[in-house]
C-alpha cells in the first residue's frame, strides 16, 4: 500500500473524525472507501457514456426500458 497525502477543509475533517468514532472504524478506511466508491461510479459512468448510444438505438432509453430487456 502507498501513502497520499489529501489537504481537506478542517469541518470534512471533523464530520469524517466524527464518524470514524461513532462507526469504530479508522479514518483512512473511511477514506479508502469512499475513494472507492468514488471510483467505481466514475467507471460506471464513463461505461454507460460509451454504451447509451448503442442502447438509445435499440431503444432503450430508460432504466425500466433495461429492466425489461433483461428479464
């Protein structure tokens, strides 16, 4: 594993200490989750970008619409 340092506002710094006390769960896995999270909905993103076109064409244009399709 490697080190980053971030610079944050001292009030995220609070509420992310905050929640590393009520939780019991150290502030860098806190941190490395949402970077995670983070992303991973990045990803997901930049896929569907690339993919709606192809699915507007079938016409997929919503959610439900994929929804449907896959059942």
């Amino acid at each position: 594993m490697t080190t980053l340092t971030v610079r944050i506002p001292e009030k995220l710094r609070r509420e992310i200490q905050a929640i590393s006390k009520s939780e019991r769960v150290a502030v860098s896995d806190i941190v490395r989750e949402s970077i995670r999270r983070y992303v991973a909905i990045q990803r997901f993103r930049s896929l569907r970008r690339k993919v709606l076109p192809f699915a507007e064409a079938q016409g997929l244009l919503t959610d439900e619409d994929v929804f449907r399709a896959i059942r």
